[in-house]
C-alpha cells in the first residue's frame, strides 16, 4: 500500500505535468545582427495562479530533460520532510488553541464578575473603581506572501544552434528592486548631537574640578608623607646609636660565655669519657645476659616443637576415629534407610493385594446381583 506521505510526494511531482506542453511558435529564421519585422513573438509559458500550493518546475535550468527527470532531480535536492516536527508543530498549535480558549474563558468569568460587582456597587449607591481596559487580543499572524515568480521573457532569436531546444532563451524576469530605505532625520540627529555635547562638556567640567580637589589632596599627603619621612629617620639613628652600645654589651657577654662553655666543655668530656667506660661494662655485662637468653630460647623452641609436633599426632589420630565413627554411622543410616524401603513397599504391595481382593469381590457381588435380578426376571415372564 502506498503511503500518504509518497502518494502526495508523486501528487506534486506529476500533477498537471504528465501531459506534454503546449506548442510554441517556432519564428522564421532570420541571420544574427538584423532586425525582425513586426513585434516579438512571445511562446506561452504556463505561469503558476496566485498561492500556488506546490514550486512549478525550472524547466529553463534543465534544456534537454524531460519533465518527470526534472521532478526526481528537484526531490532529490529538496530536504527531507520532518514528520516529527510537523506533529509536534501541529500538537503545539493545538495547546495553544486551548490556551487561547482558556485564557478568553478566564477573561470572560472575570469581565462578569466585575459587572456584577459593579452592579451590586451601584446599588448600593457606591461608585466602582474604574478598572482600565488593557487590550489583551493574540497578534494574528500575518497571510503568507504570494510566491515571487516573474514573468518569463524572450531572450534572443532561435538559430541552428538552439533549433532543437527553443527553451534555452526564456528565462524568469528578475524580481522587483526593494523599496529604498528612509532617508536619515538630520534635524533630530541634531538635536541629539547638541544634547550630547552638552553631556560631554558637562562630565569634562566636572572631572576637572574632581581631579584638581584629587590633586591638591594628593599635595597635602605627600607633604605630610615627607614629614613623616623625615621623623621615621630621625628615630632610625637613635636606635641604631642605641643598638651599637647594646652590641658592644652583647659581645663583651658573648666573650665571657665562651671562656665559661670552654670550662664546661672541659669538666663534660672528662663525664663523657667516664659515661663510655660505665657504657662498656654495661654492654659487656648485656653481652652476657643476651647470649644466656638466647640459649634459654632455642630450649623453648625444641620443646614448643615436640609439643607441636606430638599435638599434630593426636589431632591425626582424632580426625582417624572421627572419620571411622562417621563412616559408620553412613553405613547405619544406609542400612535403616534400605529396611524402611523394603518396610514401605511391603506395605504397598499389601494395599495392593487389599484393593485387588475388595475390587473382586465387589465384582462377585455386582455377578451375584445381576444373576438375581436375571432370574427374578424370568419368573416373574
């Protein structure tokens, strides 16, 4: 089945161009360069009616084509049609009726609400305040612009060149010139201009006033800076002057402290080299101590080997008995579970045997019965 989208694509491609164009009239020759006798003859060209849904087909930029190669040629350069957003076109222009429609709803409710206060207002002998009227109406979209397609216009003359393909010279007329901007308003640039001016020498005015008070504020603070300056220094030599004798004090204390570091330095390496013998000792002496501990260490470990090892013999002999206990209790359950298998299919065969019996003898009964009912049938005949 064809669809809508590729029947109305075919629809526009074909309609009104399967049937062949009209005749045009073919001009007598006449040699380049001379004037023809009478007016122009102009072929008919079909020029499309006002809104024409669909672009007629540029059949002058294609000589030599046929008109269905000409349509596939205009398909296959035309960009694809989004389906998508037309619906989504088509959805939006349908929230936005009924937002419209709402929106006049809502106005209209207002708009009577008002008159009835209005109107209760009034007879109440009040008078309502005046609410201003703010038009309110959707901009209605401008009409589309009819297509610009110029008449078509006679070229030049048909030779033996063009004999064969009379539409090489027609072509569209070009599109009427844009109407000239508006001239510039010189008066009111003017007085614009003037009013600028003004401005401008208005804020130079005030910027040089600013920057004068700026200026001499700036004089005031460097002299109060040099001042300053000149106080910072003079305070400066007092303290280095102060700083001198305080340096002289400090090095004559210096030279007294090494003289007593000296004498410190002195008694101190006589405790040091008192502190290395008793340090001697006490190594010689942990010397000892270390090499008897360190025996006493090797014994512990032998003995937390044999220990270990006689502990790995126990917990294999333990994890034999386990094992055998477990195999044996496998061993029973198997042998329980066996003697409860043959106990239960005893029992089944027995139920077995109970139904077969209660089926024959219900069996010998109905027997019995139908034999009854046969003979007490033939008496009672």
């Amino acid at each position: 089945m064809t669809s809508p989208t590729r029947r109305n694509r075919c629809h526009a491609a074909h309609d009104n161009q399967d049937r062949p164009p009209p005749p045009v009239p073919q001009p007598a020759f006449v040699p380049p360069n001379q004037a023809q006798a009478g007016p122009v003859p102009r072929p008919f060209a079909w020029q499309p009616p006002p809104h024409f849904p669909y672009e007629p087909l540029p059949v002058g930029q294609y000589p030599g084509l046929p008109r269905n190669a000409i349509a596939q040629v205009q398909r296959a350069h035309r960009p694809p049609v989004d389906f998508n957003q037309r619906l989504n076109d088509q959805m939006n222009a349908a929230h936005n009726d009924r937002r419209r429609q709402r929106n006049l709803r809502q106005r209209q409710d207002r708009d009577e609400i008002r008159q009835q206060a209005q109107a209760e207002l009034m007879a109440a002998g009040m008078q309502p305040p005046q609410v201003p009227q703010i038009p309110n109406e959707p901009i209605q979209p401008a009409p589309p612009a009819p297509p610009e397609y110029g008449p078509m216009h006679y070229e030049g003359a048909i030779g033996p060149h063009n004999f064969d393909n009379p539409l090489h010279y027609f072509a569209p007329n070009p599109a009427p010139p844009l109407p000239e901007p508006p001239g510039p308003d010189y008066h009111q640039f003017n007085i614009q201009f003037q009013h600028h001016l003004q401005e401008e020498q208005m804020r130079i005015r005030n910027d040089l006033l600013q920057r004068q008070e700026q200026e001499a504020l700036r004089l005031q603070q460097i002299q109060e800076e040099q001042m300053r300056i000149r106080n910072d220094l003079l305070q400066r030599q007092e303290q280095e002057a102060l700083r001198h004798q305080q340096i002289q004090e400090e090095q004559m204390r210096i030279r007294n402290d090494l003289l007593q570091r000296q004498e410190q330095e002195a008694l101190r390496h006589q405790q040091i080299q008192e502190e290395q013998m008793r340090i001697r000792n006490d190594l010689l002496q942990r010397q000892e101590q270390e090499a008897l501990r360190h025996q006493q260490i090797q014994e512990e470990q032998m003995r937390i080997r044999n220990d270990l090892l006689q502990r790995q013999a126990q917990e294999a002999l333990r994890r034999q008995q386990i094992q055998l206990h477990l195999q044996q209790q496998e061993a029973e359950r198997i042998n329980r579970e066996a003697r409860e298998a043959l106990r239960l299919q005893e029992q089944e065969a027995e139920q077995i045997n109970r139904e077969a019996q209660y089926a024959h003898r219900l069996q010998l009964q109905q027997a019995a019965q139908i034999n009854r009912e046969a003979h007490s049938s033939r008496l009672r005949e």
